[in-house]
C-alpha cells in the first residue's frame, strides 16, 4: 500500500520531534555522566529506549515502502523514493534535516560512550589498586616464563 503525502508528512514530522527530545535526553545523560549522578540514569534511559523504539517502528514502515519500490533501505534510497512521487517531493528537505538531526543525536550518544567507558577504566583501575593488582610496575618473565607486571603487589584492604 502506498501512503499518502500527508501520511509521510506526519511520519516525519513526529520522527523529528522524537529526534529532538533525543537530543535533549543525550544531553542530560551526559551532564549526569560528567557529575557521576547515577540516580538520575535510569529515567533517561528508559527515555532513550521509548523514543529510539518509535524511531524504530517508524524506520520499518519506510522500509516496507522501500522494499515495494524495491529501493536499498539507505537514506539515498529514501530520497529517491521521496522525489519519485510528485506529492512527496516537497518533503525531502525534511527527511535530509532529520538525517542531520539523526547524526548529530549518534555523535552525542557516542560522545557518552566515551565517557561511560572512561569511567568504567577509572573504576577497574581503582578496584585493581585495592586488591593489590597495580599493573604499573615493569613487564618481566617469571618462574614460569610468563610475561607480566612484577611490582610488589600488596592488597592494600582485605574483606
């Protein structure tokens, strides 16, 4: 079935407010990220998920009218498929805005990747100190000819 302009129109139109409210949420998740405020994580978590799964429904809708237009399931092939038909064409500087959107909202996200996973370093490295495994010292073989840190490894807390 072939929808409508109007269809189409408000598809984006609702892709385009869930971007922004994306954004939004990213933001707070990284000032949370930068201040370690973990109790605030959860609420934009599950933000992240309800508006990334309406994303998703709506990227399988325009899949299936790509598939009917036998058009590879790209941004390139829903470009061609907006100017194919007269009464969406006007709507491609939408859809080429949204993928902007889209991509900036990826940056921001793997910019709180970075941050999540430089935490989690921080936190090994601290835990490896309490129990006595610095990995500082040289890289030297022992007795059984095995490479590794050799430094005085005292646990400096025992449960």
């Amino acid at each position: 079935m072939t929808p409508s302009a109007e269809s189409v129109s408000q598809m984006l139109t609702h892709d385009a407010q869930a971007i922004e409210e994306l954004r939004e949420v990213l933001l707070q998740e990284r000032k949370a990220l930068e201040q370690r405020d973990l109790d605030a994580l959860p609420p934009l978590i599950d933000a992240k998920n309800r508006l990334m799964a309406a994303l998703g429904e709506h990227a399988l809708q325009r899949q299936s009218w790509l598939d009917a237009a036998t058009l590879p399931h790209n941004h390139e092939g829903w470009q061609q498929w907006l100017h194919q038909r007269p009464d969406t064409r006007e709507q491609a500087p939408q859809w080429q805005a949204l993928a902007e959107h889209f991509e900036a909202c990826r940056a921001l996200n793997d910019i709180n990747g970075k941050i999540i996973q430089r935490s989690r370093q921080t936190v090994g490295t601290l835990l490896d100190l309490l129990r006595g495994q610095s990995n500082d010292g040289p890289s030297l073989y022992n007795a059984q000819g095995r490479s590794g840190p050799q430094g005085g490894s005292q646990t400096l807390v025992k449960a």
